[in-house]
C-alpha cells in the first residue's frame, strides 16, 4: 500500500476481507503516517516506495497517493514487476497519464485504474439494459453530483486544491466517477462544451468547486451534467437515461419506467457510515483486479481506459476563464 491517507481504509479493508490476499507492506511519505499504518496492520512500513519495492518485491502495489504521484509510483512498481492499482484520477495532467499508457502498455505487468462506481449495481444494471438493445433509441441523459466539502477538507490535504498536486478540483476529483459513467454507458465522448468555476472556496483552493457541462456522444447521443462540492449536504449522485421503451433513473437505487407504465427498481449495495457516498463497490473492483490476474488479458479499466474521462474535466478547463487546466 503506497499512500495511507483517507482512502487507502478502503482498500485495507478489502485486502483484508478477500480470501488470498496478505499485506506485506505500506508506504507513506509522512513517516507518522507511515508509522501508524504500518503498526496498525502489523506490517513494516517504509517512507520510500522504492524501498518498499526493494525491499519486499510485492506481487501487487495499490496506490492511494495525490494525483501527481500516481504516475511516478506506478511506473517505479511496472518495472519493479509488481501489478499496480492505482486510484483514479490516471494522473494530474495529460501528458503525465500519456507516459504511464504508454509505459505500461510497453510492460509485462498489470495495471487497473479505481472506477469503482461501475461495479455499483445500479450501474451494471444499466449498462447491461443499454447493451440488450431492449430500451430502443436512447434520447439522451444527465447527471447531477451534488456534494458538500468544508474548507477542513482542503485544509487538511493541501494538495486537493492545487493544479500541481490533483490537476483540478471537484471534476477531477469529484465528479470523473460520474463523468467516467456517463461515457461507458453512453458512448465516447466526441465533443466538450462546459464551464468550471471557483464559488465558495476562492481563497482556499486555485481549482473549480462547480461545473456545467454538456457532452456529445459518437453517434450525437447528448448527456448535460452538473456537479458542485459546494451542496450543503452529500446527496446520493443521480444519472437519467432516457431511452424510446423506457426511462433509467438512478439516484442511489435505480427505478427503470417502461413506456407501457411497468416499473423495476434495482437495489443499490450500500456502505455505512460517513463517508457512504464513496460508494460500496471498491472491494469488488479489488476482488475482480486479483481474480483475473493469472487471466494474461489486461485488466479492463486500464490506463488507455482511464484516459477518457481525464481529457473532460481538462476540455473543460480550458474553456473556463481563469481555470488552468
Ligand atoms: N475511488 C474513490 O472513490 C476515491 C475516494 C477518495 C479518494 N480517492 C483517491 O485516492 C487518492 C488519495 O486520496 P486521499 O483522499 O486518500 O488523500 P490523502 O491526502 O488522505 O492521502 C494521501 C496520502 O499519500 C501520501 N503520499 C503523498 N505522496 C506520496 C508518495 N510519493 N509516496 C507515498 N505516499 C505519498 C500522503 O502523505 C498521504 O498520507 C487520490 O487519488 C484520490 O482521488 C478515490
């Protein structure tokens, strides 16, 4: 584990659920945090990854560091032979995440991108809808993430609020697991238009906390979106398809109306407790990304894959005033 700050519970907690999976290590560049980490799961802990990785030629690196050290990591543990899964965002900037497709589709080993929203229930179910061809025509979509962060939450972790270090705000950090269903259940996203903005945090972060986009699809299929960190409160994300036979609307469990009246609704898993809007579907792309290691296939979410909705939030930037992009 290389990175142990909020998220890497997660997939702490997932290494330790699954059956087959041992710890061997965790790394963190604050030795406190190293140090806690390492104790707390009865592991070494290093403050250098490619100490970790001399040290302990671990088979897989999970990486949960700042946007801008995806890259670097990933491509010290490729050629150190160990499969990575990294969290999303690929990378801070463009030409960062370019490098590591290039890399690792140049390596032998194995590397997985975090979109765990599109193991969620809901998502699947739409997607496999969308696939049998038996909502005919789809007409088009949209998609609201509404989210509350506190200046704590920048403060706390400097690096959330600058280009440098996460290469965006809320699209990039936020919002790209909305962004990223968007475009897997509606197609590749052939044009751009949007606008990003800094409303509430100005004098604390450089990057967007609200967005408005509107997205073409191949084929001329549009999806509008938008997306605010700056909401009171965490409402659950909500995408509607609406299609000729029927309309999918998701917003936690999904209800699908057929145009004859008929309704389906379809569960959603649920995680307890404060951070629920993280979803409950990391373990399961972690269970997946282990079960299909020995399968030779690259995994499916793949850097060339992750690529996609991080060309968005930068199309985006360059076309807000003020925004660096
Ligand atoms: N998939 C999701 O739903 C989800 C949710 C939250 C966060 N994330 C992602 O997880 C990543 C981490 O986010 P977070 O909120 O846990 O951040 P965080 O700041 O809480 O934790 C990051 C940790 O990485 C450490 N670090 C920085 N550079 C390092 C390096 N080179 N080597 C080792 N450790 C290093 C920091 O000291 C810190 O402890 C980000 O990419 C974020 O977008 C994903």
């Amino acid at each position: 584990m290389i990175g142990c700050g909020d998220i890497s519970a997660l997939h702490l907690g997932a290494i330790e659920d699954l059956d087959g999976i041992e710890l061997v290590g965790v790394c963190d560049v604050d030795p406190d945090a190293a140090a806690r980490a390492g104790e707390a799961n009865g592991v070494p802990s290093f403050t250098d990854h490619r100490a970790l990785l001399e040290e302990l030629r671990p088979d897989v690196v999970h990486i949960c560091t700042p946007h801008d050290q995806h890259v670097p990591v990933a491509i010290d543990a490729l050629d150190a032979g160990a499969d990575v899964l990294t969290e999303k965002p690929l990378a801070a900037s463009l030409a960062e995440a370019e490098r590591l497709v290039a890399h690792a589709e140049a390596s032998a080993q194995r590397i997985g991108v975090c979109f765990q929203n599109r193991y969620n229930a809901t998502s699947i179910a739409m997607k496999e809808l969308l696939d049998s061809g038996r909502l005919g025509r789809v007409i088009g979509g949209s998609a609201t993430v509404k989210w509350a962060r506190t200046p704590e939450y920048y403060r706390a972790k400097p690096w959330r609020g600058t280009w440098e270090n996460s290469g965006g705000g809320l699209l990039i950090n936020q919002a790209i697991h909305t962004i990223d269903l968007l475009e897997w259940l509606l197609g590749p996203v052939s044009a751009v238009a949007g606008h990003a903005a800094n409303h509430v945090f100005g004098d604390i972060i450089e990057v967007e906390d609200t967005a408005e986009l509107v997205l073409t699809h191949e084929g001329g299929v549009r999806s509008v979106m938008y997306a605010t960190n700056a909401n009171a409160v965490n409402e659950p994300v909500s995408i509607v398809i609406a299609a000729e036979n029927a309309t999918l609307s998701m917003r936690g469990d999904l209800t699908v109306t057929w145009a004859d009246g008929t309704v389906e609704t379809v569960a959603e898993r649920r995680l307890e407790g404060a951070r629920a809007y993280w979803g409950a579907s990391h373990v399961e792309l972690i269970r997946d990304f282990y079960a299909t290691r020995g399968s030779g296939e690259p995994f499916w979410i793949s850097p060339r894959e992750a690529m996609k909705p991080l060309r968005i939030p930068k199309e985006v930037y360059a076309q807000s005033p003020g925004m660096r992009g």
